[in-house]
C-alpha cells in the first residue's frame, strides 16, 4: 500500500501547522490540568476551525462538512493529538457521534444535531460504562421506560469524561429490553444534559486534574424522537461508534512528538551517546512507525466505506501501548528528576514527560481495554470461540 500523502494534502498540512501555530497559546497542556482557561479555549478555536471549513471538513456538505477525504481528516487529527487536542471535547462530535448520527439517524435528527457540532458549538459526551459494565459493556442495566411518546430513564454511568465540562448533550446506552439476550436489548438515546433528573459528580483520580465523573439519572424523561437507530438494536449503533472512536484518535502523533523531545533532550544533555538511550528511543521510533502505519490501514478502510472493526483494534493496541511506553523510556532517560512535576522549577522538560506517563496510565482502558481488543481480534479476526 501507498501511503504517501498528496502534494494537496502536505499543503494542506502546512497551513494547518501555521495556524496552530499562531492560535495555540503557549500555556496550552492539553485538557486535563488545573487551569481555568482550558475549555472556554477549545470552544473558541472549534469555533475558528469551523470558520475556516476544517473542523468537519471530511462531513458531506449537506451536513455542515466540505466533503473532504478522510486523509485530510486524518491529517487534522495528527496535527490536533500532536499538540495534546486543542479542540478538547469536541473531537468526540466529529470522529464518531456525528458520523453515527450521520449513519443511524432519522432526517430531522441530522437536520437538528449536525450543524452545531458543524459550527463548533456544543460539547458531548457519552454515556457507556456503569458500576458493573465496563469493559463487559452489554451488562449495563441503565434502564430506559417505554412510556408512548417518551422513555423514563433511570441509572448510573461511571468513567463519564467532559460530562461536567459541561456537556450540552449525552450519547446514552440505555436497556430497553430486559427480557432480551444480553446484547440486545439496548437503545442508544440523545440526552439533553440540561433534562431535570441529571446529576454528575466529578471523580478525584491520584493523576491530579480529574478527568472522570459519574452521571446519576433519576427519573429522566427523553422525547422519542432522541431514539438512534432502532429500538433495542442499539448494540448495532454502538459497534460502529467504538470503532469510529478507536480510529479517529491519532495518539501515535503525540507520541512521536515526545520521541522527538526526547531526542532533543538526550542529544543536548550528552546521554546519546549512551547505547542504551539510543537502543530505548530507535525502539521507540520504530514502534511509532509501525502504530502510524496500522493507523493508516484502518483509514484505508474508512476511505472505502468499510467499517473497519478488526482493523481499528489492532491499530489501538500498538497506540495505547506505545503511549505508556514512550512514557517510561522518558522517565528512565530523565533519571529521578523526571519524577518532579511540572511546578517544581527543579524539574526537567518542566515537568511534562511526568505529566505524559501520568496522563497514559488510564489510555489502555479508555474506548475499550487491551483485552476488549484482543477479544475482538481473536473472535473476528481469527474466527476463535467467544471468551467465556
């Protein structure tokens, strides 16, 4: 396969960067720290890309988008992880709630939802895990009522990110069917985060700013018409989405761009020439290659209009892993300095690689754990007998 992008595209990316460059400032860490400045910051470059017709470049014009190729797309999302996702919760909309709305939603649904993830103006979140559904998904009991014209959902979802950024909207898993097998059963329902009955509550983690909450639903009335998709079929709808997600995060860009300060740092402080540095960070590098590459099969598919479900998890495995071990290798090549965080004025790289390996201890889990992967691989992909 040819991955080499085209001369349109390296434009393309070149006048990314520059814009990145002007409009990203330089206090910006990602989203996950203690400063206030954060969101309102992401809702307003969102909003600057959508000026620019490239925050859904890769949507249909009839839904807000520039009809673009998903290799453009894939070029926006290497150029946003590599600078720790300036457009914050939004991504979210555009990798994989849009398109299943896109997908699995009725005209007015798209009519009503689209244009303002298009104009970069409402934030998302999703309603998946439960105290006892995790990575065993299907078990959530959240429950949704069948009242007619309306659903009464009542429930607990944990591991909620960006609920209280606030979120406007939920994609919400829901058990509609309880006399139904496992993995049926299940609704997806758009919930309007303002609905009386919600409550999130924010989780402390030992990684410092919180990134998690858990979302109470006591009562909740959500109109038919937020239904995705089929009712009890929702499992369908869900499917596509995590594979959608797993693809749309280019988490090898922000790896690579730590591989590169660390090479800076190694070459600048003498400890390239240490064999074993240089052993750890060619590793490193030809690892991000191969996450890069696996990446890329899976947008192939994408740009063919499969789903490309098996593909999509091998592809996560080697991103989320490369993540944490870029991590390590940072740690061990700043020595106990590296464990300083990034108030401590002692502290190399100002405390960032810390920040990274706290960052990635949770990546392995999100959308997913290895073993969910593996799972999917072994069954799909190989034809192994589902995991007891």
């Amino acid at each position: 396969m040819d991955f080499a992008f085209t001369a349109e595209e390296e434009a393309f990316r070149a006048d990314l960067r520059a814009f990145l460059d002007a409009e990203v400032p330089d206090w910006w860490r990602g989203m996950f720290v203690d400063d206030e400045r954060t969101m309102p910051f992401t809702r307003e470059l969102c909003r600057m890309l959508a000026g620019r017709g490239w925050l859904t470049m890769a949507w249909p014009p009839e839904h807000g988008g520039a009809g673009a190729s998903v290799w453009m797309q894939a070029i926006v999302r290497e150029e946003m992880w590599a600078r720790e996702e300036p457009r914050g919760p939004q991504y979210m909309n555009l990798n994989y709630i849009g398109p299943l709305v896109m997908r699995f939603g009725t005209p007015e649904q798209q009519a009503r939802f689209l244009p303002p993830m298009a104009q970069g103006e409402v934030i998302w979140t999703q309603g998946f895990s439960e105290p006892d559904a995790g990575s065993d998904l299907a078990s959530l009991i959240t429950r949704a009522e069948d009242r007619g014209d309306h659903f009464i959902v009542n429930g607990q979802k944990i591991w909620t990110s960006y609920a209280d950024a606030p979120a406007d909207w939920c994609l919400l898993l829901t058990r509609t069917n309880r006399d139904a097998p496992k993995h049926h059963g299940i609704s997806v329902l758009l919930v309007d985060m303002t609905t009386p009955g919600i409550t999130v509550r924010p989780i402390d983690t030992m990684a410092g700013p919180h990134e998690f909450n858990e979302v109470f639903l006591d009562d909740v009335r959500v109109p038919r018409e937020c239904l995705l998709g089929e009712q009890d079929h929702g499992w369908d709808v869900i499917v596509a989405g995590l594979t959608f997600e797993r693809v749309g995060i280019a988490r090898y860009a922000r790896a690579g761009r730590v591989i590169e300060v660390l090479v800076e740092y190694a070459n600048a402080t003498g400890r390239g020439d240490d064999p074993a540095v240089r052993d750890r960070l060619a590793d490193m590098r030809a690892r991000y290659e191969a996450a890069r590459l696996l990446n890329y099969r899976a947008v192939s598919m994408q740009a063919a209009g499969v789903v490309p479900t098996i593909e999509a998890s091998v592809a996560r495995m080697h991103n989320t892993q490369l993540e944490q071990q870029v991590g390590h290798v940072g740690l061990e090549l700043l020595g106990p300095l590296g464990r300083l965080r990034s108030k401590d004025p002692l502290a190399p790289l100002e405390g960032e690689i810390h920040r990274y390996w706290t960052r990635n201890i949770p990546t392995t889990v999100a959308a997913g754990t290895l073993e969910i992967q593996k799972n999917i691989v072994a069954q799909r992909g190989l034809g192994l007998p589902r995991a007891p």
